[in-house]
C-alpha cells in the first residue's frame, strides 16, 4: 500500500471503527496527516497572517507547540474521526480491542505502549476482528 491508496482507504473507511488496518495503511495514513498539516500550517501562516509556531531548547528541556490557523484547525476537524477509527482497527489488527486506545491519556507509557502495537506485524490470518488485511 503507498501513501495515496492509504489515505483513500482512510477517508473511504470515515467511520469503520470495525475490521483490521495493516501497518502500512496506518503509517502512510500519519505520514500523510502531517506533511499536510505542516503545510497547511504553513498556509495559514503566510497567506492568511493566523496560527504559529513556536520551538525553544534551553537547558535539558526542549519545546515545540503549534496554534492552528483556520485551514489547520479544519483539516483536524476533518481527519479527527477517520484518525481515530484507523487508529482502533491498527489495535484490532495486533487482536487488541479499540479500548486500548484510551491508554493514550497516561502520558508517556501509554504512548509507548501504543507506538509499540502500532509498529508490531498483525496477526498472520483471522483474528476475533476480521481477515487478515494482507492476505
């Protein structure tokens, strides 16, 4: 799968919260979301003076942060429930539940928890979810 098939099937899949996701589509998906983000935060920016960006690095501590402008803030208005719903079928592929998806909100050890099932192969064949998205 590459970066346009991904995001075709995201945006096809809106709000399928059931099923599977290979890695691929998962990550091209990300890959996607930000590049275009940038650039629209970019846009934002420049043609329509709203938005910003900001990083700092002082002393052992390093920060970034990103206001989104109007183009900015509707595109993540746009891909917030097809970013979640491939998000949980990323979990189904690995045979987790989408509830899994709520670790998220313990800093640090619920991302890497998360990172580490999104990175991991899905299971070879069926699982309790549905067929294998690779076969």
């Amino acid at each position: 799968m590459n970066m346009v098939q991904a995001v075709s099937s995201v945006f096809s899949k809106y709000v399928t919260f059931s099923g599977r996701a290979a890695r691929s589509e998962y990550w091209w998906w990300t890959l996607a979301y930000v590049i275009i983000t940038l650039i629209l935060g970019y846009l934002d920016r420049t043609l329509l003076g709203s938005g910003d960006m900001q990083a700092a690095a002082a002393a052992g501590e390093v920060s970034f942060s990103m206001n989104l402008g109007l183009l900015g803030g509707i595109w993540t208005l746009v891909c917030l429930l097809p970013g979640i719903a491939v998000s949980v079928r990323r979990l189904h592929d690995v045979d987790r539940s989408g509830w899994w998806l709520l670790v998220s909100f313990v800093p640090l050890l619920g991302w890497i928890l998360l990172l580490v099932w999104y990175c991991r192969r899905g299971n070879v064949g069926d699982n309790r979810f549905g067929g294998d998205p690779l076969g």
